[in-house]
C-alpha cells in the first residue's frame, strides 16, 4: 500500500474518532464534564463577554440550495430508491453594525424552539447543552447580535471568515469568538453543516438532526473500520465541498443593489478566511487545499493525531495559503496515545508544517483548564457564574480569541502582529513560526 494512501486512511480514522466529541479530548472526558454541577447553569448568572472592537454585531440567517450536489445522506424514507435530494444549508451572516446603547441584545439561538418541540432534535440538544437548554430555549441566554440590524457604511468592504463547527454542535456556541472577530470589522459566515451539526432549522421549521449511524452487529473488524474510513472521509470532503460552495454563493451575490442580499458589494472576496474547530477545522483545512481563492486558513484544535496534522487525501493537495494551527497542549497527562506514538505524531506535524506557505504558525495554549472545548462558549456557561470558573474560562476565550484575530489581522488585514512572534509570548502560549 502506497505510504500517502496509509496516511489517509489513518488521518480519516483519526477524525472518525475525534468527530465523537467536539467539546472534549474523549467520549469519557465528556460524560465526566456532563454529570457534575456544573453543567446546571441559571442564565441570569451567565453573560457572555462583551466584543472588544468598535463595533456592534448584525446578524441574518440564509437557507442556500446547492443543485448541482446530491446530498449523500438525503434518502427518501418512503421511497429509500428515489434520487437523493440537493444539499441544503443554513448559514448565518454575522457582521459589523452600528453599536447600540448596553443591555440591547438578541436570542442565543435561533430555531431553538423548533428543535426542542423536535422528538429527534431535543434529546441532542439536551445532551449538548445539559441543563442550560432550557434557558436557551426560553430565549433567556442572551447573544449581542441583533437580527437584521444595518450594517455600519464604514469601512465599505469587509474581510470575510467562513466557520465550521464541530461534529455534533452549532456556529452558535462559538458566539463570543464570532462576536469578537465581527466587533473588529469582519463578516463571519457560520455555516450550520447539515447532518453534522446538532440540529439545523429551516425557515420552513423542517429540522434535521445530526446523522449517528449505528454499527450493524456481528461485522468484522476489518468491516468496522471500512465503515469508519468511508463516514470520515464523506464527512470532510462534504463539509470542505460546503465552504467551497459557500464562497460561491458569495460571489454570485456579492453586488450592489442586490435586493436578496443586503450586504451585495460589501464583501472583500479577495481577503477571504475559512476557519473551524474541531472536526470543522478538518474541514476548512481541506476547504483550503481545494480552493486557492482562500487566503488564510485556522484549524482550532483540528489536528489528527496521531495519523496527521492536517487530512491528507490521496491527491497530496498541500497549503497555497497560510495557515495557523491553534492547539491545546497534549502533552503530559493530556496526551491522547503513547508517548511513542505521540513523538511520531509531532514529527508528522512538524514536516507537514515546513511545507506551508511563509506567514503559517502552529501555536500550542498551555492556558490553566483550557482544554479541547474550550474554543467555545462551552466552559463559561458550564461556569454558572462562579468567579474563579467563570475567569479562568473568560482568560481562555480571550487567549484563543486573541490569536485567532492577531492572525486574520496579519494576513488579511496586513498587521504586524507582535503576538505572533516567537518567543514574544506569555506562558500561556507556544509560538512557531512555519513557511518555506
């Protein structure tokens, strides 16, 4: 077997395995977060930080159609021979606006309310959120975004991120880093993949759960992981094929006076950004080697180990853009395998590194308690207030934050960004730089 066809298979089972958990290193991890006191949050205790920038967050929700693909899970429970129905999408816009006065605000989640009356969706989402659900449904838990706002006339175009969530979540629990990027002048499209995604609403109140096949019984190893091979690899190339329609359908409506898109001729398309966390950042990295007209890539905590930084398809497509991997620490106590193969996984990743364009970095948090969900809003709501909790987990959304944007800043923008220099850091933070 050729060695780049080996590194695809284990890179594809490598996320099948890290696409069971967006929110923590392991499936145990996860339940351990999930049964402890934490996770019972009172909304009037919980508020999500306040955007840094100049300005306010705008917010519009879009169902895109892509005729010309077939979606693979689509099939007719009547009829399971019919054709299998387009790939369906919603996306959410958010972008600057002007700043209204303090305690203005908009729902966490739109459609909550439509999942909950959903047999299918209210059980994912109840697991997902544990008991602040119920806030987010009553529309308690409030965001900064307000919905359909105007959008500021200043600067007239703006820098473009295109976001991926992970398996089994929503854009909207990356509210405060989505927030935070829009304050400092950029649109960010959160894509909501569908059957990935917690539960996607449509306008029309159709929801559609996240997809969790179930392992036939009696199959053999050998069938087992075919099967796991064959849903990794489907889900990366379907949601990098969803970013790449994305942008797309931006630049079809990107023009002035168009009366189905408010922000026609307000997109900077040549300053264009995909970005993702967890299994979503499999899929902007893949987005990335497919699509040049992507000018930076960040993949939140997206690696693969212990197979591969970054997925590695039989058509050894590599970076023609910079990119920044931004990682929790693995090591020590943290680490996901055995050190043998942890050292081997960190040669892979350096080599893989070396090949990306000048301008990539790989940074590694070494933040107190952050940890593989700590790139959304997970940590502070499961904080329910309390004051240590709730600094430690408001610390690290700002770390994150802050290199994610240092980054866009630098390479859309044209910054110097001293944070990104070697060595010029905190200890909360490993910084190197990468790029022939």
């Amino acid at each position: 077997m050729k060695t780049s066809t080996i590194q695809c298979i284990l890179a594809l089972a490598a996320v099948a395995g890290s696409f069971t958990d967006a929110r923590g290193q392991t499936s145990a991890t996860r339940a351990d977060s999930r049964n402890t006191p934490a996770v019972a949050v009172e909304a009037s205790k919980v508020k999500l930080p306040e955007p840094s920038g100049t300005f306010g967050v705008g917010r519009v929700g879009y169902e895109w159609i892509d005729a010309s693909r077939p979606d693979a899970y689509s099939l007719d429970p009547v009829d399971p021979g019919a054709p299998h129905a387009p790939r369906a999408l919603m996306l959410y816009l958010w972008y600057p606006a002007p700043r209204i006065a303090a305690g203005s605000s908009g729902v966490y989640l739109p459609g909550a309310k439509e999942m909950d009356a959903d047999s299918a969706a209210q059980p994912l989402a109840k697991e997902e959120f544990g008991e602040v659900w119920t806030q987010i449904r009553n529309g308690d838990l409030k965001s900064h975004a307000r919905e359909g706002a105007p959008a500021v006339q200043s600067p007239r175009k703006f820098p473009v991120v295109i976001f991926s969530h992970g398996l089994g979540g929503s854009g909207f629990e990356y509210t405060a880093l989505i927030e935070e990027l829009v304050s400092h002048g950029y649109v960010v499209v959160a894509i909501e993949h569908t059957y990935t995604g917690l539960a996607v609403v449509f306008p029309d109140g159709n929801v559609i759960s996240q997809r969790r096949d179930a392992t036939p019984a009696g199959i053999s190893s050998e069938q087992r992981m075919q099967r796991m091979f064959a849903s990794a690899g489907l889900a990366i190339k379907q949601g990098a094929e969803d970013v790449v329609f994305v942008l797309n359908k931006l630049a079809a409506l990107d023009h002035a006076g168009n009366p189905e898109f408010p922000l026609g001729g307000r997109l900077d398309l040549t300053r264009v950004a995909a970005m993702g966390h967890s299994a979503g950042g499999a899929f902007a990295t893949r987005a990335c080697q497919l699509d040049a007209r992507i000018r930076a890539c960040i993949s939140l905590d997206g690696a693969l180990p212990p197979a591969s930084a970054f997925p590695e398809f039989p058509d050894k497509k590599r970076f023609q853009q910079p990119v920044l991997l931004l990682e929790v620490d693995h090591a020590g106590d943290r680490m996901p395998y055995s050190p043998e193969q942890y050292a081997d996984f960190l040669k892979i990743k350096d080599g893989e590194l070396k090949l990306c364009p000048p301008g990539s970095y790989d940074v590694v948090l070494k933040a107190a308690g952050l940890f593989h969900g700590g790139f959304s809003d997970y940590p502070l709501l499961a904080a329910n207030g309390r004051m240590a909790e709730t600094e430690q987990a408001l610390n690290n959304l700002r770390l994150t934050e802050s290199f994610a944007r240092a980054f866009l800043d630098q390479t859309l923008k044209g910054t110097a960004e001293t944070l990104l220099r070697p060595g010029s850091q905190s200890v909360e933070a490993t910084v190197k730089a990468y790029g022939n």
